[in-house]
C-alpha cells in the first residue's frame, strides 16, 4: 500500500463532508496516521439515494482500506456490465461479462450496492469519535500557521490541512478558487426507484447493468441487496412535462405512473418494471466546467467538490475514491506548513487530467446514449457491436490511484 511507510506525524487534517468520498479520504489518512476529523452538516450519517454501480477500480481502492470481505458480503458481483438494450424491441446492442475476468484484469470485481450498505462499510474504517455530526460549515480560510473553519453555530476548528468533499454546493470551493463557473442546470434528470425482486420481472434480478436506450432518454437497472430489490434510474429531459426547474432545486417526491408515462411506446418488460417501483425520487443533473485549480495552500477539493460529473459512466463514487486514496498518499510524510501544501500541490498534479477525463467523458455519454431513431443511432449500435467486450472502459477500470500517486512521489 502506497502509504504504508512513513507516518503523517499526527498532521492534523479536518474533512467537510461525511458522505461517501469524505469517509474513504478520513479512513486512508487514519490509516497513515493522521488526526483526522470529519465535519458532517447532517445530524446524523445517511446515504442518499439507492443503488450503486461500484466498478473494479473502486473496489480495489475499498480492497486497500481492508474492506474488500465487507463489500463482497454486502454487494451483488457483476457478472455482466454495460449490457446495451434497444429502447423499442429490448434487442441487445452490447454486453461485457465480467467475473473472473474481472479479477484477473483489474484485479477486482466490480459490485452494485445499496449507497447506505457502502456507508456502513466506509465507517468501519474511521473511528465514531473522528465524526462530528450537525457541523455546517460556512466558511475554510488560512494563514501561514494553519487552516480555520467557520460553522453555523459560530464555532470554529483549525487544522493542518482542509479537505473539502462537500459536494457540489461546496462551501469550502471558495476559499481555493473564487473564478469558478457557476452550477448550472443540464436541463436532464434523474428518477431513481426501487422494485421489490418478487414483482420484477425474471431478466432483472440477473447481476447484470442493463442500459435501455433510446430517443431522448434511458434507463439503467440492477439488482442489490442479496437480489431482494432492483436499483432502477432514469434519465428524462426535466422539460418533459415542463417544470419549474433551477441549480437550487434537489431531491424531490416523484409520481411512478408520470414516469411510466415518459417512457409510453417502450418494451413493455421496462415499463412494467418501473410500473412496479414502491416510489420515485427526481433530481436534477447539475453541472460545472472543470475547475482551474484543485488545491490552494492547505485548502484541497475532492469528489464533487472538484469534479461534478453525470452518473453515465457510473463513476461518481469511484472517481472520489481515487481522489481520497491519492490524497493519503501525498500527505503520507508531511508535516504541517510548506511541506502539507506541496503534497496537495502534487495531489492536484496527478488527479485533474483524470477526472476531468472521465468528467467529460459522463457529459458526451449523454448524447450517446439519447440519440433519436436514425443515421447516428445506427451508427452508434454498429460501433457497440464492433467492441471488444474485454476492453471496454477498460481506461476507466485500469487506473491504479495508488500505485500512480506512489510512482510519481
């Protein structure tokens, strides 16, 4: 393990954020031994959302943190990945098996998880007493003594070194860039469902991604817990019916027979599947450019903080685990000061041309995907057709974060 050598020296280091990205970043620096602290603005730690498709780079990085037996007895192995469905007909466009492949390629199965079983799993790896419940932050600043956070109830912490993994609405965002683009809306949304296994139909309790896709829009579903629910998410223009939709607005209540209805003239084995969901959720798809910068002095982004990505090529979590397994090994040795600031300098270096890469690569994902009936759709089946099965998204699954952070330091 890449920082398994010498000890961070008790550097004192406070995460904004307990989701997923912040509680693998608080395990790896506790493991180096570092103080850490985790500030959570939750009064207490839940996971948003349902399932999740954890790739073979994201469960290598949990193997690091000696949670693989966890994820394995929680998780649902997939056995087959990226299977491509035609919107009209259910025809199969493309499909990846994976299993033992995977292993013996990435050196990691990839699993699709409940996001509260993950979480649970994450928190094995970070002492309760390291996790500070109802702690908004309002504001990160710095000097040349340290770094001081400000929280709502006008309580302060100081640190060694910030790390802002508060999502996309970061507050911490602001005290290392103040040119950032603004959160926009991408005009896409994303009904995310659960269907009982005991009335979903036989072809989805399979341990398979399966993408249904067509004019406008697609559906992406698996099984997780034991198969005893399907994960089931899809992405619609919000415009269709028309709403009042603005960079603000997240997590809504939605109406099952409305979302059946955007998908009238499909399969009916996909409508009948989302017609069984027990309820739906809207969210926006929001969106930033790159950012210029990652890191500033003793203040450093991960995860959606940093880099905000579109759920197509299901990476979200996995691109904030690289982040948390590079940052530990950057500070592994650091002291406070000048020495703290050069290791998120060079945590900045070896993270921003790959996140962005897979970020913009989610953005293009969508217009693949949602092409209408004609040339270019025919064109796009054609060319998933011609995939080698066994290199497909293999950029994003061969990445090491650790073994690529430990060859540069």
């Amino acid at each position: 393990m890449a920082n398994d050598g010498a000890p961070t020296r008790g550097l004192r280091v406070a995460i904004v954020g307990g989701g997923l990205g912040g509680l693998c970043a608080a395990g790896f620096l506790h493991r180096a031994g570092a103080r850490v602290t985790v500030f959570e603005q939750a009064p207490e730690l839940s996971a948003v959302g349902a399932g999740i498709n954890m790739g073979p780079n994201a469960a290598r990085i949990l193997g690091h943190l000696g949670l693989a037996d966890a994820l394995a007895a929680a998780g649902e192995m997939i056995e087959t990945g990226w299977e491509f469905r035609r919107w009209q007909d259910a025809s199969v466009l493309f499909a990846q098996e994976r299993n033992d492949r995977s292993l013996q390629r990435y050196g990691a199965h990839g699993y699709f998880i409940h996001r509260a079983d993950l979480l649970d799993i994450l928190l094995r790896a970070v002492p309760r007493d390291r996790i500070e419940l109802g702690r908004r932050c309002t504001g990160a600043e710095q000097d040349e003594d340290g770094a001081r956070l400000t929280f709502a109830d006008g309580s302060t912490a100081e640190a060694d070194v910030v790390i802002g993994a508060d999502g996309i609405h970061s507050v911490v965002r602001d005290a290392v860039v103040d040119d950032a683009s603004p959160t926009t809306f991408s005009g896409l949304c994303a009904w995310r469902c659960l269907v009982p296994a005991r009335q979903a139909p036989e072809f989805a309790l399979r341990p398979v991604q399966t993408l249904w896709v067509g004019p406008g829009r697609h559906v992406a579903h698996y099984p997780i817990r034991n198969r005893a629910w399907v994960n089931a998410v899809a992405i619609i223009p919000a415009g269709t019916p028309a709403r009042d939709w603005s960079p603000e607005t997240w997590v809504a209540t939605g109406d099952v027979p409305e979302l059946v209805a955007q998908f009238d003239g499909w399969d009916s084995r996909l409508t009948d599947l989302l017609a069984a969901s027990t309820a739906a959720t809207r969210w926006p798809l929001l969106e930033r450019e790159p950012l210029p910068r990652w890191s500033a002095g003793r203040i450093a982004l991960m995860g959606d903080s940093a880099h905000p990505m579109f759920p197509f090529l299901a990476q979200g979590a996995g691109q904030a685990f690289e982040d948390a397994a590079c940052l530990s090994a950057c500070l592994a040795g650091a002291g406070a000061g000048p020495a703290a600031a050069a290791a998120l300098d060079r945590y900045q270096l070896l993270r921003m041309a790959r996140a962005t890469e897979v970020q913009r690569r989610s953005r293009e994902a969508s217009d693949e995907e949602h092409l209408p009936d004609g040339p270019e759709q025919r064109r796009r089946d054609e060319q998933l057709a011609r995939h080698d099965p066994q290199e497909y998204n293999s950029w994003l699954y061969d990445h090491d974060a650790l073994a690529h952070a430990a060859q540069a330091n």
